[in-house]
C-alpha cells in the first residue's frame, strides 16, 4: 500500500503542473489580447493607426513575458 503512495502523488503533481502551465498559457494570450484590443480602441479614436496597436502590442507581449518570469522565478 505505500508503494502505491507515490505514484499517486506523482500523478497529482502532473496534473496540478499541468494546469498551472495551461493556465500561464491562458494568461500570456489574455493579457497580450487586452492590450492589442486597446490599442485597436485608441487607434480607432485617435486616427493612429497602426501605431498604438503596434505599440500596446509590444508592450502586452512584455508585461505577460515579465508575469510569466515572474511566476516561474518565485517557485
């Protein structure tokens, strides 16, 4: 009965890893995507076009890069 013990832990720590890492994914597309939507926005407001779209999505892919370092660095 207790060699069964870590293999059923080791399970758990597989799928707990593996939601983690899907829900980062989840976060990178979501963060990145607020930042384009807003950059579309004021494009659209501010007669920019690409500009600000081009920009905020620069700086989405830098933020969502940054929290997923930072999420990893801190386990």
């Amino acid at each position: 009965m207790d060699k069964q013990q870590p293999s059923h832990n080791k399970q758990n720590n597989a799928a707990k890893n593996w939601l983690v890492y899907t829900g980062m994914a989840f976060e990178l597309f979501g963060i990145i995507g607020v930042f384009v939507a807003v950059g579309y926005f004021l494009d659209k407001q501010f007669s920019t076009q690409p500009f600000l779209l081009i920009l905020l999505l620069l700086v989405g892919t830098a933020a969502a890069f940054y929290r997923i370092y930072k999420s990893t660095v801190s386990k």
